[in-house]
C-alpha cells in the first residue's frame, strides 16, 4: 500500500503520472486474478457490497432469485431486487422444486422459458460456517437459463472458488485492507454498464494502493493456526456447535447453555475477545437471526448463540484463551 500511495495519480489520467499508476493497477488486477485462480474479468469495488449491487443492480437478466440465507449485503439489496427467495435445506442443499419455483419454471419445459434468471446462492454461510452445496445446485440449474451469482467474502482464498458467472470478493476478510474488493465475471457482457471507470462498469476512481494491498495480501495467505488445530478447537465444543452436514473450520456458531448472546458477546469483549451475535437487537427488541431461522435453529436456541470465527492471524494461544474463557462462563 505504501507503494501505491507514492504513485499518487488517478489511473484513469492520460499523463505520465495516470499511466504509471494504470500500469500498477493492471498489475494488482492480474495478481488478484492469478492469486484467486480466476480466468475471466476483475472490477475493483469499494468491497463486498457495492460488488453485490453492481451484479444484482446490473446483470443482464429479466428474473433474479436470491437463497434466504445470504448476507444482508446481498439479501437486502434495495427493495424489489429479487423475484423470489430460494428456501435453504438444513444440509445445506436446495430442493429441486423449490430451484424451479425460483427460476420461474414450475410446471414448464426449460426450453419453453425465455428470459434468463440471476440465482444467488453464497458459497459459505457467513453466521454459521455451513457450506452449500453450489455445485449441486448448478447441475439442477443447468437445464435453464441462469446466471450465478456467489458471494464468497468469507471463503475468497480459504477454499476454492465455485464455478459460478460473478463471485464476491473482500479484501479485509483475507488479511487486505478495509474499503477494497472486486466483483469477479466471467464476461463484461453480463452486466449493464454505467459509464465511469473499471471499463466502465463502477463509478469512483479506483483505489490503487488499496488494490496493490488486495493483491499482496492474497499472495501472503498463511494461517497461523493449522487446519488440524482450527478443526480441534471447534470439536471441543461438542454439540454446543451447530451442527451442518459440510462445515469449515474457521467459523462457528455456537450455542451457551444459559446466557444469552448479547450477554455472551459483552462478558467476552470484557475478556479481549471480540465475537459476534447470532441474534441482533433492533429497536429495543431482541430479534431471532434471519439466517438461523431459515436453517430451523429453535428461537431459545438461536438467543444464546454467537458466532466464534478464525482469521488468518488467530493464534494457537488464542485458540487457547478462548476456550478458557468459554469453560470459565459455562
């Protein structure tokens, strides 16, 4: 980043100075592409959010179906976005009725359809650490004309990327910098442009030592706990965790015999330790998580469970300090 900002021009200038820091841009975005293993085409955002509003605000299709468990960034993506929501099974897998009712399609022969639908289905829950099952969903999805969007904020780097149309990407969940990340696509064509930068598709100039931080932060992934280590520290909670059919093993949502969430969440913060709620409170009121909902996790249940995630620079010591504390509370 510090090399980006001594290359203090906007990349879109026609100037000496713009076109160094267009070459260095086009550096970070070819880096990014290789890091992530992506063939097609990377437009540099403001993070995940303004890339959910560029794909679902911009896609070239007449329909567009969400899963109800994606992250508000997407869910909520203005108001009429979606025209219908694809209901999530506990596993992790969406039924195949419930994939036609979505696209529109109930009682139709795909051939008979003729308008293309956005389908958006994340590829790691972000609250629970449950993984969906995309490809699965794919093949069912490959008797119709759809495009697939996957928001894979919390996975981008850990696992890889699903073979989806459009991916979402963040910068900060990786180890980069805050107030970056891309919208990958496979082509340029899927998508409305706007006029602006990034070929036109993004309005804004583009954040070049941000970009530069996304790239190197890719580049130098390396977990300081083992997946061996994170897998442990999870099964020590038993039947405390949630419990999905295909989870990672650097989120979790677990679940205290007693205290609620937000008291959870305040006697760690005490503690050093940051977590979060499953549960948000809105207004006064103490409101079920929408997420945990979807899956079947029973109200008492979803009150006194948080979310317990792992990042690139978790330690074993705080792995250790963590369940200390946990044991000290139940």
């Amino acid at each position: 980043m510090q090399e980006g900002f001594a290359i203090w021009a906007n990349p879109s200038s026609p100037h000496a100075e713009g076109r160094k820091a267009k070459q260095a841009l086009e550096d970070a975005r070819a880096r990014v592409k290789k890091a992530l293993g992506w063939d097609g085409e990377v437009i540099f955002t403001s993070g995940a959010s303004e890339a959910a509003a560029i794909a679902v605000g911009q896609v070239q299709a007449g329909r567009k179906a969400v899963s109800e468990i994606e992250h508000d960034a997407v869910f909520l993506n203005g108001p009429g976005s979606y025209d219908a929501v694809l209901p999530a099974q506990s596993d992790g897998s969406f039924d195949r009725s419930d994939i036609y009712q979505a696209v529109g399609a109930v009682g139709m022969d795909p051939a008979e359809r003729d308008w293309r639908t956005l389908v958006c289905i994340q590829q790691v829950n972000s609250e629970t650490g449950a993984q969906l099952q995309f490809a699965k969903a794919q093949r069912i999805l490959a008797n119709f004309d759809v495009l697939t969007l996957s928001d894979c904020s919390q996975s981008a780097s850990k696992l890889e990327l699903p073979d989806a149309d459009m991916v979402i990407v963040s910068a900060h969940k990786l180890g980069g910098p805050i107030g970056i990340g891309a919208l990958l696509v496979r082509d340029y064509a899927l998508l409305h442009p706007t006029g602006g930068h990034e070929r036109g598709y993004r309005r804004g100039t583009e954040n070049l030592p941000a970009a530069m931080g996304f790239a190197a932060a890719l580049e130098a992934s390396d977990w300081q706990t083992s997946a061996a280590q994170r897998a442990a520290f999870y099964d020590g909670f038993g039947d405390a965790r949630l419990k999905f059919t295909d989870q990672v093993d650097f989120i979790g949502a677990i679940t205290h015999p007693t205290l609620s969430a937000q008291a959870l969440l305040i006697r760690l913060d005490a503690m050093g330790i940051a977590v979060s709620a499953g549960s948000a409170c809105s207004s006064g009121t103490l409101k079920k998580s929408r997420v945990l909902d979807a899956f079947g996790v029973d109200d008492a249940v979803a009150a006194r469970t948080i979310r317990v995630s792992l990042g690139w620079n978790t330690t074993p010591q705080e792995l250790e300090r963590f369940a200390e504390a946990w044991v000290s509370l139940t």
